[in-house]
C-alpha cells in the first residue's frame, strides 16, 4: 500500500564477512547503543531488563548455527541478522499507513515512527526477521543504517559509517554503495563471491554475506626425515649442518 | 508515490566527548565517552588508540549499562546478619574508615603477615602491592594464580616476555598463525582485529582447540584436541621438526641457550649452566673447540659437542633437548591417542609449521647490530606465529606446556623475528631482570620488596627452616615454588584451616570469591560463614572493596564501595601490565569523566584513593608525610607525584618539563597531557629496535634510556631453565635449603629444567577411579560479551546470554536418549550437580563445556532471585575441589600446577546422565538479600534526550 521509489540513486548496505565474523556481539550492543541513544528514533526498549524474562528491542542481532558437512568435522558459522535494505522490499508495500519507506536517494528503508501503529505486517511480510516491534513504544524498529551517522556533519568523517561498522573488532562488516561497480563493497563482493540471501523470495535484498572459505586440512606432505635417516643419524645431521652455519 | 518524511540527520548528541580507558574487561581499550547534560549518552572506541584503533567490543559498547547499573553499591556497608545473608545496612565513609583502621593497625604492631590482601581484576598492582609491602603482609596477590600464571611464568622463565601482556604474534606479518586454547580470555580486541588482518589477507589460521567456537570458529582448520594433552601435541610438533632437520640452527645458536654447555659433573653443580670465573655461561666454540662466553663476539656455539673436561663430559643444552624431544614417547603415533589427534594430521601440521617458517623467505631491509658487534644487514623472518592463553594454562601441567610451546617458537626461530611473536615493552625482560618475593621483617616493619616476584633458586623461597611455607597461600614454598601471581584459589581454604597459620582479616577487592571465583563454591562460602564453638566467625573479620554488589559483598563484614571505571582516576602502569604494543612503548590512564554521585547515600569512593587514604592512618612508609600528614591526597596525586625509583614513577609520559617520556621528574601538569592526549601515552620503538630486542643494541640502547631498565641486558632464551634444576638439586639433596622429604619426589618429577608433559594430577585421579568412572573432560570458556561475574547485571548483555547450558558431544546425546531441553547430573570425583544440557557437534567427543560465570546466586547483582542467572544458570565451580583426594599418602594436594600453583580448572573430569523428570537446579542456594535493592522494571536508555 506503501510505493518504493522507482529506482535509487545509491544502494547503501552491508557487506558481512562470515569467514571472519567471531559471534562477538559488539555490532549487536553497538547498534541497540547509538539507536537508543541518539535520539533520531524512539529508545530500544528494555523490559524487565533486570528480571525473570528480559526482552528488549534490537535492530542486529548474531546466531550461532552448528553446521555438519557430508564430509568432514562440524563447522560453527557466525550469522549477523539485520535488515538488508531489499530494493523491492515487501515490508514497505505492506505498510498500510506509509510508515515504512524506502529512501529515493540511498535506498535505505526507514520507518516513520510517527506514521507506524504498529500493526506489525511489515515484520509478517519480511522474509529475514528482521524488524522488531518495540516492547515500550510500540511501533516497529528495524535498522536504519545508522542514517543519523552516515552523514552526521557533527561527526568526524572517519566515524561517518553504521555503528555496527566501526565497532566490528575483526573487521567483517563493510559499509558503501553496492550500486557502484567500483566501490570497495562492490569490488569485495565480486572478489569473495558475495551471495544474496535467500534470493528465491524475490525481494532484491542489497546487503550481501562473504561465505566462509574453505575449512579443513592443507593437504600438507609430511616431512621427510632428512635428519633422522642422515648418515650418524639426527647428531650426524647436526654436526654437519652447523658446519655449514 | 513514495514518501519522504522528515528525520534530524545530524544529530549533535553531546555537550563534550571525555576520552579515557574502558574497564569493562582487562583489554583496556580507549572510548570516548559522550556527555550530556552531565551524563553519559554514549561510549564509542577512540580511533587513535594503540589497543583497539576505534574498534569495541560488545562489552565496550555496553558500559553505560555498566556505569547505570542498579547493582552499584551507594555507600559503605557493615554487615548485620549473618555472614552470606546479605543483611547490611549503610554506615558513613568515617564510621567504615574508622573500622578498618581498627580491625588492621593492630595487626600490623603485631603480626602484619594476619592480614591476607587479595585482589581480583585489579589494574592497579603496582600500587596496591606496594601497599601490602609496606603494610608489612607477604599475603598480597591478584588472580593470576587462577587465572593464567602458567602462560605468564613460563614466558618469562623461558623467553623474557609471555603472551598477552607482553607478548603478541606479528599480525602484519605472519604467514600462518596456531591458536592454542584461546577463548575471550585476554586482549579481546586486539586478537579480533588481528584476526581480522590475517584473515583479510587470507592468511591460514589453525585452531588446536577441544571446542570450535568463536575464534576457533573462524579458523581455517581445527584440531579438536583433548584437554590436558596440549603438551604432548607440541612435543610431538617438535620431534617431527627435528626428525626432518626443519630448525633454525643459527637462531638456536646465537639468540637461546642452545649451546651452553652443562655441567655433567656429580655434585651440586650438576645440571646448570657451566661458566667461567666471572660467571659467564660457556659454550663450546667450533672453531677453537674450546668454551668461550655465549657472548663472545665471535663465538660459534656447538650444538652437537659437548666438552670434555677432567674426564667429564658437559653437553649442550641442545643435546639435552634433543635427546628429550627424539624420545620415541613423543612420536606423533605415540601421543595421537591421548591427543584425540591422528599422527597423519600432527605430521601435516609440523609440515606446515616449516612450510611457513623457512619456504618463503621474509626479509626486513633493517640493518642492525647485535650485542656482540656483529652488523646484520637485514632483520631475517620466520613468519609462523602462535597464540596460547587459558586452554594451556589451566592444567596442572600447563607450566610445562606453555614451556614445550616456547621451545618449539625457537626451534623454529620465530620469537622477535619478523612474522613470529613479539615482545611488548617493558619486555624483554628476563627472570633474572626480574624482582624476587619478599617476605617478613616483623611486626610493624615493611617488607623490604615486592611481595611477588620471581624466583631463581631454593633460597628465594618464603619457606622457613623446616620448610614451611611463610604465606598463606603458600606461593614461593617447596608446593608451588614458582607461583609468581601467588595461589589466590587457596585462600580461604587455608585461612579457614589455619594451615599454615591462622590469620584475622581478609581484605579482597574485585574478587568474587563467595561464587564464581573459587572452586568448590559451596563449601567456600560454608568456610567465609563458619564458626567456632563460641560463636565466633573462623576467620575473624572480612573486608571487600568492589563497585557492585556481588555474591562476596554479602560474605563481607565491611564493603568499601567503589566507583564505576567512569568515576575514577586509574593508571594502566609500565610498573605493573601496560597497554604497549609490539611498535610502542604505552600506558594510559583513567580519570572521572562524570562524578560519582550516589544521591541520598554516603556515596562510593575510587578504591585506590581509599587504600591510599587507609595506609595514611596507618601510617604505613610512603603513605605518610614526616609529620604524619597524607602523603597523597588521593591517587590522582600518586600518580604523578610517587616515584618508584629516581625519575620513574606511574606513568611514563609528559614527566620532567613535559618534554620527557621513560625517565624524568614528577610533572604537576602531567594528567592534564594524558586527558588532551585521549587518556595515553605512547612512544613508538624506533624501527631498527623493533626485533630482535633481547639482542639488539639499538633496542637495549633505547630501553635504557627509557627508563625500562638501567642498563643493557642482553640474554639468550632458556631452553634449559637453570632455576628450575636448583630446586631439584636441593630435591636431590645438595644445598642449605632442602625440600621436606614428603616433597622431593614432587620436585625432582615436575622442576624439570626442560620441558615434558605428564597426565595433570587431577585426571590421574579419574583415572585412578576406574575405566569408564569419570570418562569426560570438562570445561568452561568465557563468552566474548561477558567478562566474569560482571556482565549479568548488565541489561543488554545478559539479553544476549542469560543462562548456560553443558554442551554435551552428538554421541553422547545419542547414547544417553537425551531430548531437548533435557537436564542432566554432571558427578565428577569432587560432587555432582544438576544443570541444563544442549548437543554440540563441533567439539571434541570427550568434552563437554558451558560458558563461565553466568550462573549468579539468587539475590545478588540487582537481579528478580527468579532470574534464569540463577534459576538456570549454573557453575562448574562445583565440582572442582581446590584440593586432591587423598591418594593414599595422608596429604591432600592444592588442585594446582606444581610448579606455578596456577589453579588447574580445567583437569576437571565427569560423567554425565540423564536427569529424570522435573529436574532443577542443583545445588540451590538461599537467596541473599540485595543491599541495594532491584533494578527496575524498564529501560529507555536516551529517552531523556527526546
């Protein structure tokens, strides 16, 4: 009921390195930090924060899944959850109020929160979880790419990125314009073969996840006994390489 | 149409931004701290800062949780129930002060050594165990003892400098990295951001873990070790490296102790280092074949040959090793099973420790030169690095471990290389260079130095004639003579034995030891709350200073309140565990970027300030004045003004003028150069003393001038551990300072000057009981957004983990019918307890682990007694004893490394069944009452600012 923008001039995302993502959590309390605390949108509630059944509202979150190969040991992949800023996103055209938007200029989808009641299709029509209605306020929360930040003249440039972004210790979340063949995002993507998720729901996400490499073993030979089968054996050996020294 | 509502896109969220030191883990990164209105808005990591560059933690990003939490004590507290009860009431600064002084100047007339000083995460060592020195106390130390000593002494026994503090692998360069054990232990943000470089380069990373999470996660390839058996892996490593001829025998020979020669004569010389009249360790020379000092200019050591002398034929160092590590007891065959690890897969990894040290040549243009003279005209490396913490160390083996891990670092030559691991300043910095333990002077005197140090031999102990130990935890005495952190884990335990002597106080700070701190938590907190026939408390009086109010708070008769890491000044000291990197000689500090305001309470007060106030009225040497008066009016004021040597004091920049960095006088302005500076100070190596350092005349020059030492010292790593022989030449028999005859055995086995593995006395024990009685190793791992006790009164983070399972191996879950959301009892030789469980597959098939210190007894930390911390959550504490079974010989052994006394957490051993239905919780405890209350029913961090 809502319209998304015929085209955007930019597609902002993320692009999330899941060979290098710890499960660390620092993106998690990073975001639920700055969206709370900058004021641009209602806090992320905390209830019972301190009791039986604490539930608060947070805009990323990170699971831990236990993968088992055919072959081969159990691998544990890191995934962080957010929204993905989908360029034909479902959870604006649900929107019977237009408080679910798409921004023309960057693509970035935002909720009016003065426009939102709540009524939480939006959050039903999302493929990926990604939305969370807030305990306190009521109104649907979702990841704003930190849009209060990224170009925040009252920041230093260098810290004009996602929280999540400048938080990240080893360095997996990556910020740009994935519409720009030659953004660093855009060139990482084709270099580490990026992957939408779950393309089959047809909702164009923007935000693309790095696989894991490979894991397992090199293949190494293992060495060859030079020293042991030496003539005098391993002090033969010795001898013979110190006078080479 | 599409929309385009209006939003404010450039908020401007704070008055000003304070940059100073994060403490909610021991990483010490820099933050910036946004202000509004007087309060903290937001924290952030500071860009400019050597620790984390910008980056945070989840933790970090979570401290205005931390700072807000409802669990912050609000003023003293003296004790008015019984001890546990949490029965308080809030007394006034004078009437707490008041107190203390009471219970402590007698003892320190009398019998100083009765008040026991323990800190827990304390940052500030060198001040508060100054204080225990000048108190007159040998019973001061901090968590090391349970914590990680293991990988710090061998570190510095073997190399001069240890992983973490002073130690880091060379990110930049490494070529393949090995992480052994490694969970969120230390150095949080610094080993993610150092992943993250390896990782964005491709770099291979191997994991030896029993569990594959977090950082083990991310590793290209996992080896899915079995606990305790680390030792025998690396040895494996070693043997593999020899057998082939894959060593670095030029590094061996120049930079370690490969070539020294060893005395072989019968005697009380035998087994040490052979040296000339001036004391100078000899090596056998090839050339002349002859000894020569090891720092001869010139000398070409001989690693094969020994030197025959009055019929007597002293080998070197490297014959010894290699003759240890070729023992066919250490083939990859040999060890593969107890390792869990196939020996196909030991001999690729040794192939690709070579591949990487010695196939792809790694050459800084640096020239440099040496200690002997000699120009080099580049830094050669050897890019191979490794990472090991807690995984190691918490085994009563894991002195040795971390040692045959150091030695296969210079077999391969891969320490202060390019590419290997690199010392932070104030390291290097040799045993030998180190302080030795003080112990008493008598009543009313200081010791005459540092209570903790490092030991070189028997008569360093703090033993008397008899050989009993002088501390009450007995550290530096013939049952953990290298226990350079001290044995916090024994503490209590022996306080409430009376063994070997009874003391009157405890005085803790930020050391939970009535829960997750201690082993055997029940019996612990039984112990804090005993008495005696006449009703009296076993262990008289009980002081704890900490900020929150934790489970040990409501053990404490007396609570010293202190402030959040954001209400206070602190010094992150080259005197103690500095901030340095590898390129940087740093240190940092703390200081109240909001006050402490507790209103309508007595309100806290920063703890070193506190201690500093308490030795004054002491009047404790140093504290005090000629006449009487403070000395300093709080730490801010020691930090700048107290002097440990001439020109060295805290902190090592802007002294003097304000020109000075290293050496210089007290400089009034020097705090206000920290805070414009973002909280730090740093000095960067100059690049041609970045490697090599123990050796580098550029380096030696440099740290000299900086004031790191006072004069060049240059040392070849010890293969062969000199001290370690002394204690078992005493053990054998020779010298005025013998071992009791219970303790020679021990000695002569586990003092061993190279490095072995042997089976952790703790799985000896299970083992012992039977095949198939205890048949699981069992383990914990610290989350990365949890650091201990503290995050759980955290509102966001305890979100993210409020209750922990046992992870159990799939064939076990498979075995035992074991369903979702199944309970199980978990029995080891110590007790049994009943806890939630959850399949993993990713770990090794005898283990089974939880998260550490999530599990909180009901009432403490602010929290409902119904929250899942403590309805749920649970400990392993439980199940380990702080002391050994009986075995048959009438003594009981501390649960610890025989050599350091580092707590062995993790010999635990178990079995598991299932639990019927209806299974809780156990053991249960009563809850305590909350000193400070509940926290409330919502937050809405930022609303105000709406």
């Amino acid at each position: 009921m809502t319209a998304l923008p015929a085209r955007t001039e930019k597609s902002l995302g993320l692009v999330i390195d899941l060979d290098t993502c710890v499960g660390c959590q620092a993106c998690v309390t990073s975001c639920k930090e700055w969206n709370s605390a900058s004021g641009t949108h209602l806090p992320l509630a905390d209830l019972d924060p301190y009791g039986a059944s604490p539930r608060g509202s947070f805009l990323n979150r990170v699971h831990s899944f236990e993968v088992v190969p055919a072959a081969g040991p159990a691998v544990v992949v890191h995934f962080p959850r957010s929204c993905l800023h989908c360029a034909d996103a479902p959870c604006v055209t649900v929107c019977p109020t237009g408080a679910s938007w798409k921004r023309a200029e960057d693509g970035i989808v935002l909720v009016d929160e003065g426009a939102c009641i709540g009524c939480g299709l939006c959050a039903w029509a999302c493929p990926y979880g990604a939305r969370e209605l807030d305990g306190a306020a009521g109104v649907m929360k979702k990841c704003t790419l930190c849009v209060d930040r990224i170009g925040n003249p009252n920041l230093p440039a260098a810290d004009r990125v996602p929280a999540c972004v400048k938080a990240c210790p080893t360095g997996a979340r990556h910020f740009g314009d994935l519409a720009d063949p030659a953004s660093a995002v855009s060139r990482l993507v084709a270099e580490r073969e990026g992957f939408a998720l779950m393309p089959e729901q047809g909702t164009r996400p923007v935000n693309r996840y790095l696989p894991p490499r490979p894991r397992g073993p090199a293949g190494a030979a293992p060495l060859a006994p030079a020293a042991a089968a030496a003539p005098g054996g391993f002090l033969g050996w010795l001898d013979r390489a110190l006078d080479r020294l | 149409m599409a929309r385009t509502p209006t939003l404010e896109l450039a908020p401007r969220i704070a008055d000003e931004v304070r940059r100073t030191t994060c403490y909610m883990c021991a990483c010490r990164c820099g933050i910036e701290v946004h202000l509004k209105d007087g309060r903290v808005r937001h924290i952030e990591g500071n860009r400019d800062h050597p620790v984390n560059r910008g980056v945070l933690c989840a933790k970090g990003a979570s401290g205005v949780m931390q700072h807000n939490a409802p669990s912050r004590l609000r003023a003293p507290l003296l004790r008015t129930g019984p001890r546990g009860s949490g029965a308080m009431r809030e007394i006034s600064w004078d009437e707490a002060m008041d107190l203390a002084v009471g219970w402590l100047a007698p003892l320190r007339a009398t019998a100083p050594e009765k008040l026991a000083f323990f800190t827990g995460r304390d940052q500030s060592q060198s001040l508060t165990g100054w204080w225990a020195q000048m108190f007159g106390t040998p019973n001061f130390a901090a968590h090391g003892g349970f914590c990680s000593v293991n990988m710090a002494a061998a570190g510095i026994y073997t190399l001069g400098g240890a992983f973490w503090e002073f130690g880091a692998p060379d990110w930049e360069r490494s070529r393949l990295h090995v992480m052994f054990g490694v969970a969120e232990d230390h150095d949080s943000n610094p080993i993610k951001i150092g992943l993250g470089r390896l990782k964005a380069r491709g770099t291979r990373v191997i994991a030896v873990n029993p569990v594959r999470t977090g950082y083990a996660a991310i590793a290209d390839d996992w080896i899915a070790i079995t606990p305790g058996s680390d030792g025998l892996l690396i040895l494996a490593l070693a043997q593999e490296l020899l057998r082939a001829g894959r060593i670095d025998l030029d590094y061996l020979a120049r930079w370690t102790d490969a070539g020294i020669l060893v005395d072989g004569r019968e005697g009380p010389t035998k087994g040490l280092y052979l040296r000339d009249a001036e004391g100078r360790p000899l090596v056998r020379d090839r050339r002349q074949g002859a000894p020569v000092p090891w720092e001869a200019a010139g000398a070409a050591p001989d690693l094969a040959r020994g030197w025959v002398a009055d019929g007597v034929e002293h080998r070197p160092v490297f014959r010894h090793l290699a003759d240890r590590l070729l023992d066919p007891a250490h083939a990859p065959e040999a060890v593969a099973g107890r390792c869990g690890v196939p020996a196909a897969r030991i001999r690729a990894l040794a192939a690709e420790l070579a591949a990487a040290a010695f196939d792809a040549p790694l050459s800084l243009p640096r020239p440099w030169t040496d200690f002997r003279g000699e120009r080099h005209a580049e830094m050669v490396g050897r890019p191979v690095s490794f990472h090991a913490m807690r995984g190691i160390a918490a085994h009563a083996n894991g002195f040795q471990t971390a040692r045959a891990l150091h030695v296969l670092q210079c077999l391969l030559g891969a320490v202060e290389a390019p590419g290997g691991m690199r010392f932070k300043p104030p390291c290097p910095r040799p045993a030998a260079a180190q302080p030795r333990p003080h112990g008493m002077q008598g009543p009313g005197r200081p010791l005459a130095g540092p209570p903790l140090g490092f030991p070189l031999g028997p008569e360093d102990l703090l033993v008397d004639a008899e050989g009993r130990p002088q501390r009450l935890d007995k550290a530096f005495s013939w049952e953990a003579p290298l226990a350079v952190h001290g044995i916090m884990h024994m503490v209590i335990a022996n306080a409430h034995a009376g063994d070997p002597y009874p003391v009157d106080t405890l005085f803790f700070y930020m050391a939970n030891m009535a829960w997750n701190s201690s082993m055997n938590t029940a019996a612990t907190m039984g112990m804090l709350a005993d008495r005696r026939p006449d009703g009296e408390y076993v262990i008289p009086h009980i002081i704890c200073a900490d900020a929150y109010s934790s489970e040990m708070v409501a053990y404490s008769d007396l609570v010293l309140p202190d402030t959040t890491y954001l209400e206070r000044h602190d010094c992150i000291s080259l005197l103690d565990r500095p901030i340095s990197e590898p390129e940087a000689m740093a240190d940092s500090i703390r200081w109240p970027v909001v006050a402490p305001e507790r209103p309508g309470h007595a309100g806290v007060r920063p703890f070193q300030s506190v201690l500093l106030d308490l030795g004054a009225r002491l009047g404790l040497p140093g504290m005090v004045r000629e006449d009487g008066s403070p000395r300093y009016r709080d730490y801010a004021d020691y930090m700048v003004n107290h002097e440990r040597r001439p020109g060295i004091g805290p902190l090592a920049g802007w002294r003097g003028d304000g020109s000075a960095g290293g050496r210089g006088a007290p400089n009034p302005g020097q705090l206000d150069r920290y805070i414009a500076n973002g909280g730090f100070w740093q000095a960067h190596v100059p690049d041609g003393a970045a490697f090599f350092k123990p050796w580098n005349r550029a380096w030696q020059d440099w740290a000299t001038a900086m004031g790191l030492q006072d004069r060049p010292t240059p040392y070849p790593f010890a293969l062969w551990v000199e001290p370690l022989r002394r204690f078992q030449l005493a053990a054998e028999g020779h010298g005025p300072r013998q071992p009791p005859a219970h303790l020679r055995d021990r000695i002569r086995r586990y003092l061993d000057p190279l490095p072995f593995w042997h089976p952790p006395p703790g799985a000896e024990e299970a083992e012992a009981a039977g095949a198939g009685a205890f048949p699981l190793h069992a383990l914990t791992q610290r989350p990365m957004p949890m650091y201990h006790s503290w995050g759980s009164q955290n509102a966001w983070l305890r979100q993210i983990l409020g209750q922990n399972l046992l992870f159990l191996p799939e064939e076990l879950w498979r075995s035992e019918g074991f369903a979702a959301g199944d309970w199980a009892h978990v029995t080891s030789p110590h007790g049994t307890i009943t806890v939630p469980v959850a399949p993993m597959a990713a770990q090794n098939a005898a283990t089974v682990w939880t998260w550490n210190a999530i599990g909180k007894r009901a009432g403490a930390w602010a929290l409902d007694p119904a929250a899942p911390e403590a309805t749920g959550g649970f400990l392993l504490n439980h199940l380990i004893g702080e002391l050994l079974p009986d075995r048959g010989d009438g003594r009981r052994w501390s649960n610890s490394d025989p050599v350091t006394g580092q707590a062995a957490w993790f010999d635990l051993r178990v079995r598991v069944t299932r639990a019927g239905p209806g299974a809780s919780l156990a053991p249960a405890f009563p809850a305590q009452a909350s000193p400070v209350g509940r926290g409330p029913d919502r937050v809405l961090h930022g609303s105000d600012w709406r």
